[in-house]
C-alpha cells in the first residue's frame, strides 16, 4: 500500500501481540542470565556479558516499539477483512533492522557462547 508516495505495511494484530510475548519472555531469559553472571567481576571482562547486555537494549527497544505500535486503534484492512495495524516504511524498516540485529545477536551467543534464544 502506497499514500502519497510513503508505502505502508499491514501488522495483524495476532503476530503483533504474539511477538511481544515472545519478548518479554526472551527478556526475562536475558536479565535472568545478566543478574546471574553481574556479581562476578571476571564476568563482566567477558564478550558473553556484553553480548547479553546488547541483547536486553535491543529487545527492550523492540518492545517499546510494538508496544506503541499497539496503542493505536487498528484499521480495517479489505484484502484480509479484519482489523490490522498500518505502520509506515519507517516503522517497517526498524522492525526488519531490529530483528535482523537480534538475529545477528543470537547467532553470536549460539555460536560463541552455547546460548539461543531464537525468537524471530
């Protein structure tokens, strides 16, 4: 969907409010495993810490991002005949950039460290 030269993009409400569950999940998982190392001085010298504190920033931000995405009244798309979320290219462009850096994230800690969260 093109307005006026700006492309807009449907979000079903099912996916938008499944993907926050998903991250508030991965997020507890993430501060769980940051309190458990934190007391551990030689911890915080480790790329495993500041993967997992890169981690949390990012999921937080997505978060807050669906979040908001969220307290918008939905609209009637016609193609589906049900109500989604309209977001704008810009908004489109921070979720893939998002997630394609939590991809990248979690490829790091799988890899690297034994961890995976895989929530894309």
């Amino acid at each position: 969907m093109s307005v006026f030269g700006i492309k807009k993009y449907w979000l079903s409400t099912e996916l938008c409010a499944e993907q926050i569950s998903e991250l508030i999940k991965t997020r507890k998982l993430v501060k769980h495993l940051i309190e458990e190392n934190a007391p551990h001085e030689e911890a915080w010298d480790s790329s495993l810490m500041h993967v997992l504190c890169e981690y949390h920033t990012h999921i937080h931000q997505m978060l807050q991002f669906m979040l908001d995405i969220m307290l918008v009244k939905p609209v009637y798309n016609q193609k589906v005949e049900k109500e989604e979320y309209l977001v704008h290219e810009a908004q489109g462009a921070f979720i893939k950039s998002q997630a394609n850096l939590l991809k990248l994230l979690d490829l790091d800690l799988r890899y690297n460290h034994g961890i995976s969260f895989t929530m894309h």
